[in-house]
C-alpha cells in the first residue's frame, strides 16, 4: 500500500459520522494535533477512545465532553513534555502516538499489559521513527517504549505497512503535524 500525505495550511469542515471507537481515537488525535479548537460529535466511549483521552490531556489537550459533543483545544505541533504516557492496553493508541512523542524531549509509554500489548511488535513504526533522527528505546520491538526526540528532521521515510495500517497512520500523522509537502 502507498499513501501520499499532503499537509494543508488550514484543514476545516464538518464530519458527521457514526460513533466509533476507531475513528474516535483518531479523532482525538486529530483534534489534539491541530491548532486551534475541533468538536466531534457523538464520539464513541471505548477502552482504546478514553486512553487516547487521558493521553492527549497529559500532552496539553484541553478536552470537554457533554452528551452530544466533545471539543478539543489542541497543542498542534508543541505537545506538554511529559516524562510517561499511560495507555492502558490500546495498541493504536500507542502507535499513533509513538509518532505524537517524537515532538517531546522523551517520553516512557509505561508497560501496564506485559502479555497483552506487551507482545505486541512495534518494529516498522520504530525503524521509520529512527529514519527521522528520533531515537527509540524499545524491548525487541515491544513495549516498554521510551521516545527521545524534540526536533525530528524531515525528508523522506519509509513506513511498511505489513504488521499494520496503524504504522502508516502515525507517520502520516507526524508528517502532516510537522507541516511537511
């Protein structure tokens, strides 16, 4: 599969879509990166949704839920250095934010599922990371998962997505957060 992520200089619009946990975590992340304020409405409430909450709080992340809405204040390419980032047992969560971390000096993603998410391989997203002069402190591949990098360089990267989309989709992500063409 190949992607060609173009970054805008203002993203706007309206989505109404269903609630899904999926795209709800995405959402969170979008909104989170971006500067400025983004409203999602009916978002989904999921193990993997409410980790990409707390961990987007943690970064900087002003967000505010009623029944029909939820808005986010991003940090868009500043994020909060934070030392850890908790979550939970959500491998999407970690991996698109694998990416997010690369904007802090270091962060620790903390291990709390070891024969869960624990097991799973994080190596494509890691090697594509590691293009960018990030640095990656990893157990084989595996959590526990320390990101040092504050200033990654840009240029081109190669993202395989063969274990995973998800690898793509936190490069993607960086990419558009860095303002990259």
């Amino acid at each position: 599969m190949k992607a060609i992520v173009k970054p805008t200089q203002r993203l706007e619009g309206t989505i109404n879509a269903l609630s899904s946990k999926n795209y709800t975590t995405r959402y969170l992340l979008i909104g989170a990166l971006a500067d400025g304020t983004s409203t999602v409405y009916y978002p989904a409430h999921s193990e993997d949704s409410d980790a990409m909450r707390r961990c987007i709080r943690d970064l900087g992340a002003v967000v505010e839920e009623d029944e029909e809405k939820m808005t986010i204040r991003g940090f868009g390419r500043h994020p909060r250095d934070v030392k850890e980032l908790n979550v939970g047992n959500a491998g999407a969560v970690l991996r698109f934010l694998m990416s997010t971390a690369a904007f802090c000096p270091e962060v620790t993603f903390v291990n709390a599922y070891p024969n869960s998410l624990g097991k799973r391989p994080h190596d494509d997203l890691i090697e594509s990371l590691q293009q960018m002069g990030v640095q990656v402190e990893h157990n084989n591949g595996r959590s526990p998962i320390t990101i040092r990098g504050g200033n990654p360089k840009g240029g081109k990267i190669t993202v395989s997505g063969n274990i995973s989309s998800q690898f793509l989709s936190s490069a993607a992500v960086h990419d558009a957060a860095a303002g990259r063409r």
